[in-house]
C-alpha cells in the first residue's frame, strides 16, 4: 500500500484534463479519491471556477495539501489582477521556496481564455504546446485521448473533455466515470 510521510494509507490519485479549442477552454476532473486501495469517495469536486468565474482550476494529489495550493493561488490571481501567468510564476516560485509549500503533495492546472497551464512543486509552470494538458493517475490515458479527439473530430472543448476522462476512467482504476465538466467561452 502506498504511505506517506505519517505512515498512514495516502489519499491519492485522479485525473484532471484542459483542453482549448476553438476559442473556448474546457476542464473535467473525475471524481474518485482513494485512500490506500479502497474508493472512499466517488463524487469529488475537483475543478472549479474562480475570480469570477474567469479562470478554471484543477487539482491532483493530495486534497488537504491541493486545497492549501488553491487557495494560494487564489490570494496570487488577486494580487496580479487576473494575470494567470504572473500569478503561476509567483505560485510556483513561493512554493519552491517556501519551507511549508514543499511539503504539498500536488499539482494544479489552471487556465483562462488565453492559455493553459501546468504549476508543479518543483517550480515548473508549464504551457502545452498542442492545447491539452492532463495530470494524475489517469491523465497519460485522457491526454491521448484528447490529442486524438482534437486532430480527428469536430466535438467541442468541453465534449472532448468528457469523453477523455471517460476513456481515462474505462483504463485506469484510480479514476472513475464521476466527471466534472467546466468551460470558459
């Protein structure tokens, strides 16, 4: 069984993906969280919007420590006045640096109508260069699947979203068929 630091069974895994296409942006997030190898929680919420409804989050990892991450980025969307990137680039830089950040266990996606991107713990922020984007346990399998929906179909940002996750959710046990779908236009 997978442990943390405490020794104690770590609440893991999902899948959370973005896509751009057509000048609007999509996320989806399942919404399984399992603790050691039991699914105690099949409806979690892991993508939402924020700053008014402007900009999309996503999480993976740990929740406790996902939700610290988000709420620093929060506090860096305000201070930037809606500038994703700065904003990202202040996240990351602070949890670099910061002795309490490098302890979280997570990563997050963010977006607005412009971009796409990755913050990681280790001080990456990161732009795709095909429009898509995924993390988690499930989010090799969803990102193929959405590369593939966006060079040989006509579904929306949010429709190949979905149908990604679904297709991460059929192949991966730590992510499940529970999909939260948001959209900027």
């Amino acid at each position: 069984m997978s442990k943390n630091n405490g020794n104690f069974p770590r609440i893991r895994s999902t899948t959370v993906l973005a896509v751009k296409k057509d000048g609007k942006v999509a996320m989806a997030g399942d919404g399984q969280v399992t603790l050691g190898e039991t699914v105690c929680k099949g409806n979690a919420r892991k993508v939402r919007k924020i700053y008014d409804g402007k900009i999309l989050t996503g999480f993976a990892g740990s929740v406790a420590d996902a939700f610290t991450l988000l709420d620093r980025f929060e506090e860096k969307i305000k201070e930037f006045h809606g500038d994703l990137t700065r904003a990202a680039v202040a996240l990351a830089k602070a949890w670099r640096t910061d002795r309490t950040l490098q302890k979280l266990e997570a990563m997050l996606l963010v977006a607005d109508k412009e971009k796409i991107l990755l913050i990681s713990g280790d001080g990456n922020v990161i732009e795709p260069e095909n429009d898509v984007i995924a993390i988690g346990s499930g989010g090799n399998y969803a990102y193929s699947a959405a590369l593939a929906y966006l060079d040989g179909s006509s579904y929306s940002a949010a429709e190949i979203a979905e149908k990604s996750l679904r297709i991460a959710g059929d192949i991966c046990i730590y992510t499940n068929s529970h999909i939260t779908v948001e959209e900027l236009n």
